[in-house]
C-alpha cells in the first residue's frame, strides 16, 4: 500500500467524529480552528479534521489526538454571534496524522492517504455475504428504531456495491463519535465490516433490552393506575352507601409501620393484618377488633429500648438519697450495674422484696427506675385470681384485651423499663386459671425472651425487662414461683432509722404537702420519739407519715388563725396536735412472777412480746388452752407439757400430779389470733414454773420452737422480735443456738442494750429463766 503525503491546516475536534462522504456543519469558537478555516479558505479549502480525545482539553498537542481523521472539504463558513463560525464540510478520504508542523497560530498536520483497495483480494462471493449481512442489520436495525426515514431506509437498501453501503450506513447512523471513529480507523474493508456488524448487533440488543424494560415498566404502571382508579371507584361507592373508609385508616397504620423499629417477622405479621383490614366492610363486627388489635401492635415496644445510665456514683447518690438503710436491696443494684459496665449485657435481675408494710418496697422500686434512668411500670397484683390478666384474651373473645405484662409494655414505650411486680403474695386462682403459674414464664430468664401474650399472638422479648416484685409474707409465695426469684428481706425499721426516715424525708414532704415554709414548723426528737412508740405500732413507717401529716395540718391552722410564726411541736405538747397516745408497750414486769413468761412474736406489722399466763388448779389433768391460739401453737403447748412429764423426776413433780390437776395456758388479747411454733419454750418455760412453783425471771423474754425431747430450734423474723423486745425495756432474751449467725448479721445498734443468750435445750432455758 503507497501512501501520498499531504500537509494541510487541521482542526482539533470535540466531541464529534467526521466520517468520508459525510456532509456535515459544526461551530468553531476557538482561536487556532477559526485561524486554520481561514488558512484553508485561502488555499483550496481541504482541511484535516481530526477528533480529540478527551474533549475537555482547550488546546490539545499531539498525543491528545487520534491518529485517523478525515479530509474534508469546505463548502460554507457562516458568521455567528459572539465570534463564532459555523462551518459546512464534506468528508473526502481517511489519512493519518504523521505530526504536527506547526501548533500556533493555527495546526498544520502532515498526514498521509490510504490507497483505495476496495476490497482487492475479496471473492465475490465474500463480498455479496457481507453485502447482505450489513443490509440485514441495518433492516432490523431500522424496524428497531424507527428513527430513521422510511425514503432513506429504501435508498440505502438498493445499494448494490459493499463499500458504498457500508460507508452510508455509517453516515446515517445516530453513532456516538466513540463508535464512529472506530469506523474511521477501519481501514480495510474487512475491518470496516466488522466493526460496523458488532455496533449493529449491539445497537440491536440494546434497544430490544430497552423495549422489553419499557414493557415491564408500562404493565407495571397501568396495573397501579387500574388499582388507584379501582380503589377511588370503591372509595366513591362507600361514601354513597354512608359506610367508613377502612383505607385511609390502613394506610395510617402503613405509615406508623413503616416508621416502627420492629423486626422482619414482627412487621410481616402486622402487614398480614393491614391487608385483612382493608378488605372489611367497616361495619362489619370484625372490623373494629381488628382495629383495635392492629393499634396495639403498632403501639408495642417491639425494638425500641431506653439507653440505661451506668454511672456507679450518681445511681449510688440516688439511692442514698432516696432512701434511708434498705442497704441489702442498694448493694444487690450496685451489683447488677457493675457487672454489666463490665460485661456490657449483664441478665437483668429479677428481685422480690419481701418485708412488712410501710417499709419502703415500693418507692425504692422508683428510686431504682431513676438511678438506672428506666422508665418505671407498675403492676398491682393484688386480688388478681384470673390467667387472662397475665397472658392476657384471645381476640376472638368479645371485649378481648392484652395482658397487664403487654399493657405495661406499652405503657413504658420501651422494651426495657424496670417493671414493678406489686403485691405478688396476693395473687389467687381460681377456675378461670392459676395467676402465679402465668407468672412463671415471666419470671423466668430462660424463657422470657419469646413470652407470648394470647391477645397478641407474637412471641415479646421480656429478657431485659428489670423485674422488682415485692411481698409481705413469703409464705403465700408459690414456691416454683418463689424458686425463680432472687429474695431480698427488709425487715422492720429501728427507732433511731425511723428518725432519720422523718427527719431526711416524711417531715420535709409532708411540710411541701401542707404548704409550710422551711423553719415554720420544728418536730423535736422527744415528740418523734413518742410518736414512732406511743403513737404508731408498725414496722415501717407509714402511719408515721400520717401522724407527721396530721400535725402539719394542725400546725398550718395554727400559723393562719392565730398569726404564730413559728410552731415547736415538744414531747409536753404532742397530745395538743394528736390526741392521747394510742399504744402502751406490754412493759417487761416491775418483778418476777410464778407462772408468767414473756414470749416474743412476729407480726406483719413487726415484732411484739407476749405475755403467756399459766394456772394450775385441781382437775382431771386436762390442759387448756385459750386466747384464740393456732393449730401450731397448740402442737407447741402439748410437745411442752409431754417435755414437761418426761423431766418430771428432775424437778420433784410427783407422777400423780398430772393425774389431779388441770393446766391453763392463756395467751393475752384474745380478740387477736395467735400462731406460729416459736412461743415453744416460752410456754414450756410458763408451765413449768406454775407447776414447781418457781418465778421466772421479768426481764426476760425468749423465742425458740421446742421438740419432745426439749431441743430448742431456730426461728425466724428474729429482728423484729429483738426490736419488741428493746421497746418492752427487756434486759436480756433467750435465742435459740441455731440462729447465732441471724445476730452476727445485726446491726449493733439493734442488739445493744440487750443480753443475747444462745440456748440449744430447755435445760439452758430454764437456767437463764427461772429466778435464783
């Protein structure tokens, strides 16, 4: 192949390729192509055009061309605005740019032609096959498209000669100029076929993948317009008929849905139900309870906790502040919160705080809800005897609701609230289920994670929910129920706690209440002494609140009535603002009586002494018992005289004796009843010592369950009772061995003042007891 060099001016082109026999126009706006169109002008009007690579570059040197362009001819140059030119070309022939002679004012490019081989070395036959080839593309490619003219399509159908068809095709095209110069620099026939066959097919494929998405796209937007048309049809039509639109309300709930934090199956479920809801008639029956069913599972918790503060100092001042002693419950929450600051999980406990009336359960509850900043939730178990209120109705039922567990969910908006169990030595049961069983797989952590409420029927996450449940006897606790909770007891408080507990919290709050200023109203130490003993009998502290309230009240009359600036409440002036005093403690006994021993009792409401007479009088040997005595205490009295007979040689009591004459044991306040093994040995004690004769000693008290053969066994609310024992001025109490650990425990100020004697038989007993 000869090339024939040629040196011409050259423009750099952007963004367009110009191929042979293609009669075309652009603008030209930069200084050196403006420059180079006039040199050629003045010369025989060829110009080599040549398309830049990147169209981004303003003055582009050598490497930033392509090698093929094509030379052109300029038939028009027309004067635009804004120093444009808008030129008219017709490419002649391919060449290729050798280099650059000069780059300013204009480029001059030496470029060299191609010899036309028009298919030279072809068989006719090879020709006629691409011949029809590239026709046929170009057919289907047309049919395709539709953007080319009918007329023009035909024209270039007829053309007979491969080269001329090939070079009109590519003219024609809606090309890229990247395509384009692909052609361009298809120098050989063979080349040329190639390249145009492959963006043919590919043009082809493209646009059949094209029609088939706009298919799609087109089915998919008609099935929308016939649904929304069908659904404003069916909207028009209720409104006729005066019915509720149940759509509008099921695309609320869409959009709360979207807006949930739930997991995959949780929001599915809920989908399900939407759907099912659009579909009702809004009168119908199930329309409402589906309704309300769909508004409870949008307003669950499912996935959305509080974050819990783990600040070790500021929880600890909380406590404090909140609460006076309670040290055991304080210490366990520490506990938990260190351990999960650690772990960063840490289970979250579940706590039963079990102790008398008054003593604080409750509000340390709250107090804890704020020193983890939980939200707070409580569940009032009291008198609840039905499984439903637990688990909550199938919806199927009438009037069908969500268990008190989910309902207090909801409540606290969060899936981890410190949950407060009230009152739960309350619950019943009766035919409609058992309380206490649905309890246990709330309380417990192996299960709680996938707890299933009836009304809801999807299975909730309880695991970090912080249970608190609080009780005053432990034995009305079932025990699998009891077994799947930490117990934490809170015995009574001591006089100097109660104290503290006025002066740090009742006083200042029941002032607040009343409307005193701070200063307006003292309360001296000897008056709240006397109210805590004179006035109250409890173990915590709540009737306390109420005297403190009452004498506010008194006071703020006071203040506005008679003008006082200033009201002191003395231990001279309490009965002023109270009355007289409403207890007496039973005093131990000015001196030592025959007969007569003083026992110690735990009631709900704290320890008390009990005072156990005993006669004997000639009879038929039978032994009474009076003062509304339990079945235990009974057992108690009739193991104590049996002991009593066994050591009868000991003592000088003549066998006969038993026979001639009657025992009775009476038991003070016989309104009140009485139980429990622990007056025992007190009992023992009394009976002995009207049977011998011998006193027993006034400043002793003592407790102990008593065997046949005169053991002394451990009992229990042992604190309460020494506490009984501090108010009745008792120097010295018996204590059965077994609990020494229980007072090693105590605090010093609860065993000071007191003798504690451990005693493990009735021999030690009776030492210690009976008057020397």
């Amino acid at each position: 192949m000869e090339n024939l060099i040629t040196v011409l001016p050259a423009i750099a082109l952007r963004g367009t390729t110009i191929l042979p026999d293609m009669i075309v126009h652009f603008d030209v706006s930069r200084g050196r192509s403006v420059k180079a169109i006039e040199a050629a002008m003045l010369h025989d009007q060829k110009i080599f055009l040549i398309t830049q690579k990147n169209p981004e570059i303003e003055n582009p040197g050598f490497m930033d061309l392509y090698q093929i362009g094509t030379i052109a001819y300029i038939k028009q140059v027309v004067k635009m605005p804004h120093d444009l030119l808008r030129v008219l070309v017709e490419g002649i022939e391919r060449a290729e740019l050798l280099s650059l002679e000069q780059e300013f004012p204009y480029i001059r490019a030496e470029a060299a032609l191609f010899e036309k081989e028009e298919g030279r070395g072809l068989a006719p036959a090879v020709k006629e096959a691409m011949h029809r080839s590239i026709r046929e593309l170009f057919h289907h490619y047309c049919m395709e498209s539709g953007k080319v003219s009918k007329e023009l399509v035909a024209q270039i159908l007829n053309i007979k000669d491969v080269d001329e068809l090939m070079t009109q095709v590519s003219v024609n095209l809606p090309l890229s100029y990247q395509n384009k110069q692909r052609i361009l620099e298809a120098v050989s026939l063979e080349e040329r076929y190639e390249v145009l066959g492959a963006i043919l097919s590919n043009e082809i494929d493209v646009m059949q993948i094209g029609k088939e998405l706009q298919k799609k796209l087109k089915s998919r937007i008609d099935k929308n317009q016939r649904e929304y048309i069908l659904r404003e049809q069916l909207k028009l039509i209720r409104e006729e008929l005066g019915e509720e639109n149940t759509s509008d309300a099921a695309e609320e709930y869409r959009k709360k849905l979207e807006k949930l934090e739930a997991s995959r199956e949780v929001k599915e479920k809920i989908s399900k139900e939407i759907d099912r809801f659009k579909s009702l008639n809004s009168n119908a029956s199930e329309s409402s309870v589906l309704s309300g069913y769909i508004e409870t599972l949008l307003a669950l918790p499912w996935d959305k906790r509080s974050s819990d503060s783990d600040d070790l100092k500021e929880a600890w001042k909380i406590l404090e502040e909140g609460h006076y002693g309670l040290k055991d419950v304080k210490e366990r929450i520490m506990e938990f919160l260190s351990v999960r600051k650690l772990t960063s999980k840490g289970k979250s406990p579940i706590l039963c705080l079990v102790g008398p009336p008054g003593t604080g359960k409750t509000s340390i509850a709250k107090s804890v809800a704020e020193a983890l900043h939980k939200k707070y939730v409580r569940i009032c178990l009291g008198g609840v005897r039905d499984e439903a209120e637990i688990r909550g109705h199938r919806k199927t039922y009438v009037g069908a609701m969500p268990g008190r567990i989910t309902v207090a969910l909801k409540q606290a908006g969060v899936s981890n609230p410190l949950m407060l169990l009230d009152e739960i030595d309350k619950t019943s049961s009766d035919y409609k289920g058992d309380t206490s069983s649905a309890l246990l797989e709330v309380l417990d952590p192996e299960q709680n994670s996938r707890f299933t409420d009836h009304y809801v029927e999807i299975a909730q996450d309880l695991s970090e929910v912080l249970f608190i449940a609080t009780a005053n006897d432990i034995q009305g606790i079932p025990r699998p129920l009891l077994d799947r909770m930490e117990v934490i007891e809170i015995s009574g408080y001591t006089e100097n706690e109660k104290e503290h507990i006025a002066k740090e919290h009742l006083i200042p709050k029941q002032m607040e209440i009343n409307g005193i200023e701070k200063g307006r109203l003292v309360i001296q130490s000897a008056a709240l002494s006397k109210i805590i003993n004179l006035y109250t009998k409890e173990a915590g502290v709540r009737n306390l609140e109420r005297k403190i309230g009452q004498i506010c009240r008194k006071a703020a009359r006071e203040i506005m009535e008679n003008g006082k600036s200033r009201v002191v409440v003395t231990g001279k002036n309490l009965t002023d603002f109270l009355g007289k005093e409403r207890y007496n403690y039973l005093m131990a006994n000015k001196k030592d009586e025959i007969g007569i021993a003083r026992g110690l009792a735990w009631t709900q409401v704290g320890g008390d002494t009990l005072q156990i007479e005993v006669n004997v009088m000639p009879g038929k040997g039978e032994l009474t018992l009076t003062g509304q005595l339990g079945d235990v205490m009974k057992e108690s009295a009739q193991a104590g005289i049996s002991y009593i007979r066994s050591v009868a040689g000991e003592y000088g009591i003549k066998p006969e004796f038993f026979r001639e004459n009657d025992i009775h044991v009476h038991i003070p306040e016989g309104a009140v009843p009485k139980d429990g093994p622990s007056a025992g040995i007190t009992m023992a004690t009394a009976m002995l010592s009207a049977i011998i004769g011998k006193a027993v000693r006034a400043d002793v008290a003592m407790t102990g369950e008593i065997t046949l053969r005169g053991r002394v066994l451990a009992i229990g609310g042992l604190k309460e009772k020494l506490l009984a024992a501090k108010y009745a001025r008792i120097r010295q109490v018996l204590v059965p061995k077994e609990n020494e650990p229980d007072i090693q425990e105590m605090d010093k100020e609860i065993i000071d003042g007191l003798t504690i004697s451990f005693v493990e038989n009735m021999g030690d007993v009776l030492e210690e007891a009976l008057s020397k």
